[in-house]
C-alpha cells in the first residue's frame, strides 16, 4: 500500500530511519561497528562451516577405512576357515598329508599378511576419527564465535534505539569474547 501515499511504520523503523538520516555520530560510529561485526562474523560462519565440512569428510573417511579392516578380517577368517580345513583333512586315511601341511603352511603365511593389512587400516581408521573430534571441536569454536558476534550485534542495535552508552560497552565486549573465541578456533584450542 505504500505505493498509493499510505505507509506504515514500526516504532522501531522510524527510529532506525531517523537516526539513518541524522547527523548522529553516536549513531554513526554504532552503524560502522555493526557493518564490521557482520563482516566478521560472516567470516567465523564461513570457517565453522567449513571445519564442519571437514569434520564430515573425515569422518566418511573413518568409515571407509573400518570398512575395508572389517573386509580384511572376513578374510582372515576365511583363511582361517580352509586352513582348519586342510589340518582336518590331514587326518583322513589316505590322505596326502604333505599337500595338506604345504596348504596349512601358506595359509597361516597369508593370514599373517591379511591380518597386518587389517590392522594398518584400523589405524588409518582410528587416526580419521581423531582427525574428525578435532575438526568437529574446532568447528564447535567458529560457532560460538559467531554466536557472541551476532549477540554483539543485535546489543549494537538495542544500543542505537536506547542510546546507552554502557549497551555499546557491551556489546563491544561481547564482540571482544567472539574475536577470543575465534582465535582459540584458529589455534586449534
């Protein structure tokens, strides 16, 4: 309806365009800290999610890795099964008892290969998932970084319709804690 001359406006809205249009450096200098913690903390949102992403591709990496162990220890025990086999057969009569020793032997050959396979990939495994913890932790900073950011910045605009100067204190500090958090993130602390 504004089209037609008609226009209605919040109390807020009209403070926020008065003060828009005013030669207020209060208001002015609360306008810039807000512009630069948004900047800011659309930064911190950017490196909380792409730690999260991080998080998530070692974490599949993990999975991929048990995946492969679990599928080298199904045939260790495979191997196992035919060489229980073969030491059975031994005891047949008339069995042939060199070619069942010769089958024992190499099976027991390779489910020692087999079995060092398995374990390299549970450490790889092993070694992803720690890799994931620590994206996820870092990823869990980023995001109470932009948090206190935004908490920041909703105190900036409570502060430009009170005028309170200890509100703009305020929400600088609770900026400072969010800038705090993010460089805890960025050491990996």
């Amino acid at each position: 309806m504004s089209g037609h001359g008609f226009h209605v406006h919040g109390p807020h809205d009209h403070e926020l365009e008065h003060a828009a249009h005013s030669n207020d450096d209060f208001a002015s200098r609360i306008a810039v800290m807000t512009a630069i913690m948004a900047t800011v903390g659309a930064l911190f949102g950017y490196q909380g999610g792409a730690t999260q992403n991080d998080a998530a591709m070692f974490k599949n990496n993990a999975a991929i890795k048990k995946t492969e162990a679990s599928n080298q220890w199904n045939f260790y025990q495979s191997k196992s099964s035919k060489q229980n086999l073969a030491e059975l057969a031994m005891i047949l009569p008339g069995a042939d008892i060199e070619k069942y020793k010769s089958d024992v032997s190499r099976y027991k050959s390779e489910k020692e290969e087999i079995k060092k396979k398995a374990e390299v990939l549970e450490a790889e495994a092993t070694s992803w998932e720690h890799e994931s913890e620590a994206a996820l932790h870092q990823h869990h900073r980023w995001a109470q970084a932009m948090t206190a950011v935004q908490i920041a910045i909703s105190l900036a605009a409570i502060t430009l319709l009170t005028k309170k100067k200890w509100l703009q204190y305020t929400s600088y500090g609770v900026a400072g804690i969010g800038v705090a958090l993010a460089g805890l993130a960025w050491l990996h602390i």
